[in-house]
C-alpha cells in the first residue's frame, strides 16, 4: 500500500510540474497580450488628439475662406 502511495505522490507533483510550466506559458502570453492592448490603446489616444487638432486646423482655414470675400470675376477686357 506505502509503495502505491508513493507512486501516486510522484504522478501528483509530476502534473503539479507539468501545470506551473504550463500556467507559466499562460501568463507569458497572456502579458504579451496585456503589451498589446496598452500599446494599442496609447495609439489610439494619440490618434484621437492628432484628429481633434487635425480639424481644428480644417475649421480655421473654413473660417478664413468665409471671411474673404468673394471675388467678381474680372471683366474680358483684362483677360485679353
């Protein structure tokens, strides 16, 4: 009976080893992931405010063409 016991100590730490290595792979990727999404998120915040200042500008040279105001179209003579 010791000797079954024994051997079923060792297949119990075998697996236990076997599942650390295996959660050990886990939380590698599942950092690696983690690296992913944060660098992803830091790209998209950037773009969001690269956009915003983007159509800032658009709305500053559409408030600059509605003040100028608009020209007559010369007269044939001056074209000649």
């Amino acid at each position: 009976m010791g000797i079954k016991i024994e051997e079923r100590a060792r297949e119990i730490l075998k697996r236990l080893q076997q599942l650390h290595g295996d959660f050990s792979l886990f939380q590698e990727s599942f950092n690696l992931g983690q690296k992913h999404l944060r660098n992803a998120q830091a790209a998209y915040a950037d773009a969001g405010e690269r956009v915003a200042r983007l159509a800032t500008q658009v709305e500053q040279f559409v408030q600059i063409k509605e003040e100028i105001p608009e020209s007559r179209p010369l007269p044939s003579s001056t074209l000649r």
